[in-house]
C-alpha cells in the first residue's frame, strides 16, 4: 500500500467510535454505548458487518451483535454466572456439572461478542487464555478423571485457538483412554468463516468422535461464505450440530424458526439445542417468554423435518442441569393417554397398558 492511502480493508469493529464510522449506530448513541463498552466486550467481523441491513432498524443481525444502552440495566432475576460455571469448577479452564462429560475452556476469546451472552461478564478479547502450565493442569485433571466420556471446548471460542495450540489439545484428549467423544463450541465458521483454513482443518483430525456445535440464530448467518467453510468442515469428517438462542426481535416465530433450521440442513448442519435465554445482566430485551417459546414450536410440528427439530431446553440455575421445556403433545387422563395429532390437531386415544408377560 503507498505511503498515506487509507486502508480500505474491513476490520472487526471493537468501539462505539468505530460503530459510529460505519454507521450501525448514531452519533448520540455515543456517550450510553461507551459506558457498555466499558463492562461488556464487543466485536462485529467483517463477515457480520457484510450481513447487517443498515436501512431496517431492526434487522436481526445487528441486534445480536450491536450494543445497546438497554445493557446498562441489570433486573433483579439476572446473574452474572447464570448456568453456575464457578462452582462446579474443579481446576481453572475445567467445568463439570454432568457425570460423564466436561467443559474445556482454553480461552475466553470470541470473533464477535452476542449482546446476549450467558458469559459476557467473563469473555473479552484479552481475558481467559490458559497459561501453559494451567492447559497442562486441566487435560491432566480429564486424564484422571475416567467418569468423563465427553470433552468439550468452549470459552469464549476454541477455534480462536491458533491452529498448533488446538492441535495439542485435541491430540492431548484423543490420547487419553475413556474420551470417546470431542465437541466443541463455535461461532467462527458463521462469523469469521476465513479462519476455517487448511491448518484449522488439520488441527481437527483425530481419531475419536468430533462433533462441532455451530451458534447460529437467524437464517441470513448461513452466507455463502459460512456455507463454504460448513462444507470444509463436513468434508473433513466433522460432524455439524446447530445451537441457538430463542431471541426476541431475532428468530421470535415459527416463520423464522423454520427458515433458520431449514438453512441448518441445508448447509449439513443438524439442530440439536434451541435454549430459553439464560437470564444474563443486561439481556432481558432478548427473553421471550416460555410459554410464547412453546408456542411457536408447537406451530412448527409437522411443518419441518424431524432432522430440523432440535430439544427447547432451559440451563437452570445452580447447575442443576438443561431442562427440556416441550412441546408436550400427550396427556395422561384418568384411563388413556389422549394424544395431539401435530398436523391436524386431532385428539387419538391410547388406552393404559398393563404388561402382564413379565
């Protein structure tokens, strides 16, 4: 580049300042938006810049990702460790709430920070990256802990990890006996899909089971881009599980949910969770009630796919577990159970069955 030409080259924007330049929010909004900076991170790639329609103010992508002076106020239902990360840590980057499986966070780094994250209190791009010495402490603990079946990588976002270091922990893992199976959690391949390169791919080989979660919550994340880089990673022998967030203003229909979970298997990935907003400080513009969540699911049943239907879960508080919430189409009467037929909305009835043969 000459000496003085401005560079024109889409860069992550990280500041109220630089959201003003490019537009996504307005001059006043300034002074609220860099008191929210001040407590939550934020960062929009390139690959998300390119998705937002500046002329919709509510477009759904720039809601999951541009701050608002709405985070500033904290209710009193909302906890900055709402799914109980800190007590269920056994060693530092280590969470183990379930027998047989385990969270790894190597790093609490994202490609882009959700204004709606469970662990925005945490995650920054400075914070969280495991020494050495607590990396070796953490894969040691899994190594000596032979009820856990299951790693999975979290954060912040694993593939964040240079591609050497994610290489180390994967071969750390797939060398230890009872690990039958590797997941990890990610947003890059929909929101930095250029990172999903050839030494990323690499480090991802093993042989153990790998299933990589892709966070995703509106139809429009799956860009020709992110398809790309799901391609890459189906061909590599990944398997693709979809995770998303209910989110008012965001995915809040059965319209929106079916376009988000058909783009999903269409781009080979499975749904597998669709979570009730966990109660974070300063989300709650993004909760949608329950029963409104049951709802719009119940709308969904025979429109899609049993390939497109993921569990409606709720990550309780105090670590007690993520609780399928529904929709129950059977009730239990006095003799029978009476059953919704999901097309039609017809009742069938099954009498209660008494095996006498033992």
């Amino acid at each position: 580049m000459p000496d003085g030409a401005p560079d024109l080259k889409p860069r992550t924007l990280r500041d109220p300042a630089s959201l003003i330049k490019a537009g996504l929010v307005p001059p006043e909004a300034g002074p609220a938006l860099r008191r929210v900076s001040e407590r939550f991170a934020m960062a929009i790639t390139p690959a998300v810049q390119a998705l937002i329609d500046r002329d919709d103010p509510a477009d759904p992508i720039a809601r999951q990702y541009v701050p608002d002076a709405a985070e500033l106020v904290t209710l009193p239902d909302e906890r900055s460790d709402p799914t109980s990360d800190a007590p269920f840590t056994p060693v530092k980057g280590v969470v183990h709430r379930y027998p047989d499986r385990a969270l790894l966070k190597p790093l609490l780094a994202c490609p882009v920070y959700c204004r709606f994250c469970f662990r925005r209190e945490v995650v920054g791009p400075d914070g969280g990256l495991l020494s050495e010495a607590e990396l070796d402490h953490a894969l040691d603990w899994f190594a000596a802990t032979p009820q856990v079946r299951e790693a999975i990588l979290t954060g912040g976002d694993p593939l964040m990890l240079s591609p050497r270091r994610l290489a180390h922990i994967l071969s750390r893992l797939s060398a230890i006996p009872h690990i039958d199976v590797i997941r990890l959690h990610s947003r890059v391949p929909v929101a930095a899909p250029d990172r999903i390169s050839r030494d990323l791919l690499a480090a991802l080989s093993t042989d153990k089971a790998v299933f990589l979660c892709v966070h995703a919550n509106h139809e429009r994340e799956f860009s020709a881009a992110a398809k790309a880089a799901l391609r890459a990673l189906c061909q590599a022998g990944i398997t693709l599980l979809g995770q998303s967030v209910l989110l008012r203003g965001v995915n809040d229909s059965s319209q929106a949910l079916e376009n988000l979970f058909r783009s999903m298997l269409a781009s080979q990935v499975k749904p597998y969770y669709l979570h009730q907003l966990d109660r974070a400080p300063g989300t709650a513009r993004f909760e949608v009630p329950i029963a409104e969540g049951l709802a719009i699911l119940r709308a969904l049943r025979g429109r899609i796919s049993g390939l497109a239907w993921p569990t409606y879960v709720l990550d309780l508080p105090q670590g007690a577990g993520k609780a399928p919430l529904g929709p129950d189409f059977a009730r239990s009467a006095t003799d029978e159970w009476v059953i919704e037929g999901p097309l039609d909305g017809s009742s069938h009835h099954y009498p209660h069955v008494i095996n006498d043969f033992g």
